[in-house]
C-alpha cells in the first residue's frame, strides 16, 4: 500500500495559464476527495467521487475548476485561466466506501503557486 | 452549516511534558464524528484520534487522549510525554454520519512546538 499520490508537488504557473493535478488514490478506495488549503488554514473541502460518480461539490468550486475520476481510479483536478487567488495546496484524499468514521487519508498535497 | 473552531494558533510545550489542545465546534446534528489530524511540515496529514459522538467514553490512542464535552461541544486533544516528533500543525474536524454528505469540516489549526 504506497498512499495517496499526488502530481505534480510543486507547481509554478503564470496568471492566466491552466494548471492540472493527478491523484492516485490508495487502491480500492473507492472513495476520493479534494480539498484546498492555503498557509495558516485549515484545508477546505472542494469535490468528493464515488467511484467514478461526482457526488458533492462546493461553492469553492468555480466554474474554471473541473474535477474528473474518469475509471473510477485516478482523479485529475484542472483549473483554467489561473488567478493568484488559486496559490494555495490542493490535497487528495482516499477512502475505502462504509461507515462516514472510516478514516480518510491524505496525500501530501500540490502546491501552486499564480504568478 | 457545520463550524469548528480552534482558538489557539500556536501552542508550545517542553518535551516530556502534556498540552492540550482547544477545539469547539457547532452543530445541529445528534451524531456525527469528531477527528483530530496532525500535519507535520511538508508532510501528509494523518489522523491521531477519532470519537464518534454517541459515544460517552473518550477516545484514546496511546499518548493521545481526547477530553468530549458533547452538550458544550467542545473536543480537546490531550498529549502527554510530549516528544520532538509532536511538532506540527493539528487540524480538529467534524464529519456527519450520512452516507450523501462526505466532507470533513475543519479548524483554522493549532501549530505545536516542543521545546527540548
């Protein structure tokens, strides 16, 4: 079991530019979560799939963020035309499909940084 | 809306010694889940201690205990024999239990430093 996945960790990009994350989820979690945290806040929640299925958005979710689950397995997360107010750390999660106490886990996270 | 609140940004402790650490939070739900995370810097968030709410008993995990107030809905983490490895931010949050709404509501955070 190698954990969340995340791709690229680092990105600089310039304000107008689209950006795109992967997330590798930890196998058989059918589960799979995004969020966003900028320095000195709490990560806020963005998106979460059920296999490949959408199931809950947040208002955060402008209509330049697009989040895909494709198969069911890995999950992209682009954000078009970027403005500096994107620079934050976007984090996947995975968990496996049950009980909502089931832990979720975290990957380390894709910093962006809007130039 | 669910809220949760962490009212002290950074906290410091000597090694070998207890903090505790504050969270409140707001709700209308009768049952749901309480979590608190650790973030070390640079690193993944991983959960240190889970209660689910009809519960009375405290969550416990080694050297992490958690003190539940469910009427003053209050959820504090209590670490004891603090050691060098403690040092992060910790993020308290809340989940409901129904299957449709997944998401963890969490707190601004409270960065620890253990002074050695």
């Amino acid at each position: 079991d190698t954990g969340v996945s995340q791709d690229p960790r680092h990105k600089i990009t310039k304000r107008g530019q689209n950006v795109t994350f992967r997330c590798d989820p930890i196998s058989e979690h059918n589960r799979l979560y995004w969020y966003r945290q900028t320095l000195g806040q709490g990560p806020e929640f963005l998106t979460y799939f059920q296999n490949e299925a959408q199931l809950e958005k947040s208002r955060l979710l402008s209509d330049r963020f697009s989040a895909e689950r494709p198969k069911g397995s890995f999950s992209t997360l682009e954000i078009q035309r970027t403005e500096q107010g994107d620079s934050a750390m976007y984090l996947c999660a995975s968990s496996p499909q049950g009980m909502s106490g089931n832990t979720i886990y975290f990957g380390e996270g894709s910093w962006l940084t809007v130039v | 809306a669910q809220t949760v609140t962490q009212s002290q940004p950074e906290m410091s402790v000597q090694e070998a010694e207890t903090v505790t650490l504050s969270c409140t939070y707001d709700t209308s739900e009768s049952d749901y889940y309480l979590f608190w995370y650790k973030q070390p810097p640079s690193r993944q968030m991983i959960l240190v201690i889970r209660q689910e709410a009809y519960k009375q008993q405290n969550a416990t995990e080694n050297r992490f205990s958690v003190n539940f107030q469910k009427a003053a809905k209050s959820f504090s983490l209590k670490i004891s024999d603090s050691q060098l490895g403690d040092a992060a931010m910790y993020f308290c949050a809340y989940r409901t239990p129904y299957q449709g709404a997944q998401k963890l509501v969490f707190g601004q955070g409270t960065r620890l430093t253990i002074n050695p």
